[in-house]
C-alpha cells in the first residue's frame, strides 16, 4: 500500500457517507456539455475549502485547481463533468428527472447515462486526501474538472484558455473512467486503449417534385439509401481484416409526406478507428462514395460535409503506463487487470498530446461483482446496461473506494516516488 491510500484508510468511514452524498445530488441534477454551471460551482467550492488555488471559467466551465506541495513533479488528474441528452430509466431513488435545451434548440432529458457524476465524485475525494495527506507526497497536484468530453469541445476549450490564464503544464496526465466490469477491479493498457472517432453529417442534394411525376425529380431518398448500403462496404472491402474499424450510419432523415419527394436527405455516420492511416483512408472513402452516389443519381450539386465531431486516439505511454500499473498490482493485486482495446472514445489525450507529456487512461469497474461473474458465465455479458444505456448504474460500493484507491496510487507513482540519484554512480 503506498502513502496516499495508507492515508485514504482511516479517513474513508468519514468522506464515504459525504462523497455519497456528493454522487446522488449530482446525479439528481445532471447538466449538458458546455452547461455545467451548477457541477462547476460545487467543484470549485469544494476545491477552495481545501486550501487548492482554484481557476474557473476555463474553457467555459472548467475548473483548475492547484495544490503547491514543495519540490516535485506536476501531476494533473483529471474528471469530467458532462451528462447526456437522454431520459434515465434506472429506477434509482435518486434518479435524474431533469430536462434542458439542447444545441439544436429542443427539450431534451439530461442523465448521467456515462459515469461523468461518478467521475467528479471520485476526483473530489481524491483532493481531499491529497490535502490532508501533504507529508507523504511532494510536488504540484493540478486537479482539472473538464467540460463538454460528450461533444469533443472540452478539452480542447479548457487548452485554449490554459497559457492566458497563467497555468502551469503537467509532467504527466492520468485520468479514468467507470466502466462495465467487476466492481472492485481495474484494468489498464499500454498503447491504444480507446478508439479515435470522427462523426459527419452528409447533407445529399437532389431535386423535389411530387411523388407521382419522379421523372422530374432527383430523388435524394434513393440516392441516400443507395449511399449507405455503400459506405457499409468500406469496412467489409476496404479495411483489411486484421485492423478494426467500425462505420456506423446513425441517421437517415428526409422527407415530410409520402407523395413528396423532398429537395434532399441527411446522412448521419461516425467512425471508430485504431489507426491513423486506417482513420485516414476511411475518411476519403467516405467523401469518395458520397461524391459518387451523387454524380452516379445526377445530383444539382455535390453533398456537403459538416464534422459534429473527432476525438483522437487514446494511446497511453507505455513507462508512464508501466509506472501506474505496478502501482495497480501493489495495492489490487490479482483484481489490476490488463484490458482489451476499446471502441469507446475520449478527448483526455488532447491535453497530454498538445504538452508532449505522457498520459496514462484506465478503467474502473462497476458492475455488481455477482451479476458481472454470472453474465460472464453464462455468456450474456454484452446484456448488462453498459454506458450510454439508460439503466446504466454502477454499484456505489466497492466502485466508491476501488476508483479513490486508482486515482490515488496513480497519482503516488509520481507524488511519492523517491528522487532520481545521481546518474554517473557517483554519491
């Protein structure tokens, strides 16, 4: 056990009812990307009481809050604190009712569907041992609440602001993330461990007329349906079998009548891939194949292309990942496991990546320990409501204390490592 989950021990009886607390009511009150206000205030609020000098406004709603601690390393540990545009259905006392307009003007529901309250609860935590615990570690503890990671907008908002505001770079970023599996376990991976993903709007243009003279029309329903039935080849033909990829259509939308034949469709789709070659070419051969389709049906103009989104790769250094994993089997033992690949995506790595710093992303599992060992047993793991589910709902306990445990023997790895000695063997 290292110095900061020594120190975790004997406080966890009094943070754990509070950090309970803190979970159910930012549930209850979930808020949309770039509109955490309300999540915002509380981790700040809960930053200053703790002695951390505290940023807000970053990027929007972020929040950075630091913690000066002698000579030593920067360490960045990182949450964040969006919810999704979805109705919750898990049953919960404590589940979210809340609705919100969304950025196309609608009224949407508002739950905490991916973990995010989870997220922030654990980071929260986290500060506070780290400030109660100051005489076992040394250096700058940068604890950054990020918003907007369900658009891709966020981190990406917070790194723009980050030089004017006076904020020091890290050495090295570490974050995590609930997950479906055993609560109680985490799992790590050097290199990839989640996906690069990019999604596209294809607006197709044809020309309207009425449903009983199609010779005067261009039909942007036929020529959208022809054009999905050929982006599904991208990935069967174009990819070889030994790299993934995945080419999703999640939209098709054209049309108010059946007798009308409308002036044109919108096409929805998004990419998952492992590669930035793979990333690249898929890419182009979706504007390829769109461009086509719409020639091959006559079409006024060509399709236009708007991006909703692109997260990149997650791709862990592999000696800071190396660092945190020794760290994972000293205090978890058998329950530190490796993990696959994801096809889930995350803009964490933007931070690491514009510093040139190494990252370390992992997950923590938290499924109840019982339903996740039958589900395996039987086969039907891919049944239990995974993130993005409505009745997504880790268990609060061990989960609670197994992701303040991580964060914090991530965090040791570099806070209470011993000072490098001289490196020419000489005292």
């Amino acid at each position: 056990m290292n110095p900061l989950t020594a120190a975790l021990e004997p406080l966890f009886a009094q943070l754990q009812p509070r950090l309970v607390e803190i979970y159910q009511d930012l549930h209850q009150h979930p808020e949309l990307s770039m509109q955490e206000q309300r999540t915002a205030g509380i981790a700040a609020d809960h930053l200053q009481r703790l002695g951390y000098v505290v940023t807000g406004g970053v990027g929007g709603t972020g929040v950075v809050g630091l913690l000066r601690n002698g000579d030593g390393p920067t360490v960045m540990l990182r949450a964040d604190m969006d919810a999704l545009p979805m109705a919750e259905q898990t049953g919960l006392p404590y589940a979210s009712t809340a609705t919100a307009t969304d950025g196309d003007g609608r009224t949407v529901g508002v739950a905490h569907s991916c973990g995010h309250d989870l997220h922030v609860t654990w980071l929260m935590g986290a500060a506070q041992v780290l400030a109660a615990a100051r005489g076992a570690w040394r250096g700058t503890l940068m604890v950054v609440f990020q918003p907007g990671e369900e658009t891709a907008q966020g981190a990406s908002a917070m790194i723009a602001d980050w030089e004017h505001l006076g904020l020091p770079r890290a050495e090295v970023v570490l974050g995590q993330h609930v997950m479906v599996g055993a609560a109680g376990t985490v799992s790590y991976r050097p290199g990839v461990i989640l996906s690069a993903a990019d999604s596209l709007k294809v607006t197709l243009f044809g020309r309207g007329s009425h449903g009983s003279q199609p010779q005067t029309a261009v039909d942007p329903v036929v020529m959208a349906a022809a054009t999905v039935m050929r982006l599904q080849t991208i990935v069967s033909r174009e990819v070889a079998p030994l790299d993934s990829a995945v080419l999703t259509i999640g939209a098709l939308q054209a049309g108010t009548k059946e007798n009308i034949i409308p002036d044109d469709a919108t096409l929805k789709l998004n990419m998952r891939t492992y590669d930035e070659a793979v990333r690249t070419h898929m890419l182009q051969a979706v504007r390829r194949i769109c461009c086509a389709e719409c020639d091959a049906s006559g079409a006024p103009r060509p399709p236009e292309f708007t991006t909703l989104s692109s997260y990149p790769m997650t791709d862990n250094d592999h000696d800071a990942t190396a660092r945190v994993a020794a760290a994972f089997h000293a205090q978890f033992g058998d329950n530190a496991l490796q993990s696959k690949p994801m096809s889930a995506s995350e803009d964490f790595s933007v931070f690491g990546r514009t510093w040139g710093v190494p990252y370390v992303f992992w997950f923590v599992g938290g499924t109840d320990p019982r339903a996740y060992a039958k589900a395996r047993a039987e086969g039907t793991l891919n049944t239990l409501p995974s993130n993005h589910s409505p009745r997504f709902a880790p268990v609060l306990e061990p989960t609670l204390k197994t992701g303040l445990q991580a964060m914090l023997s991530a965090a040791a790895a570099w806070l209470c490592a011993p000072p490098e000695g001289p490196r020419d063997g000489n005292a």
